[in-house]
C-alpha cells in the first residue's frame, strides 16, 4: 500500500488493502454505509484515499461497531467535502 496517505487507491489495491475476497462484499459494505464510496477521478475511473481505507481498516483492529463505523463513514465523507 502506498505510503502516502493522501494517495488514490485503485479498487484492485482496495481489495488487497482490505482483504477482501470480491468486489461484490466490498460494494454491499458501501451500501451498508460501512465503507466510503469511491471518489470519481475521470468518467471512467474510480479510487479510495489510503487515508481513509487506512481509518477503516482501524476501526475494524478495534472491534468497533457496525454503528461506529458507519458514523467513521460519514465523518470521512463530510470532510471530503470540506476539503473542497
């Protein structure tokens, strides 16, 4: 994974960064609210900041909740916007 952690993951990094088996498990997590949604860096181009992949992968170490987590989502997301 890539030291940096205003980097841009590719969804294959994603995956491995996050041991996830599929795509489909990881999707249904950002439906869930339990994973943030991809950032669109071209029209056909999707990828994740490491920060943040890094902040989930964190909070599953400690065992946080579902409910923990999902408001770690929206705390991520909110700053997204204003970093804007």
């Amino acid at each position: 994974m890539p030291e940096l952690n205003n980097s841009f993951l590719s969804r294959t990094e994603v995956l491995d960064a996050t041991k996830r088996g599929s795509w489909s498990s990881l999707r249904l997590d950002i439906e869930d609210g339990l994973f943030p949604p991809g950032i669109k860096t071209s029209p056909r181009l999707v990828a994740w900041l490491a920060s943040e992949v890094n902040a989930i992968n964190a909070s599953i170490v400690r065992g946080d909740s579902n409910e923990k987590r999902i408001q770690l989502v929206c705390d991520l997301v909110n700053k997204r916007s204003r970093a804007r």
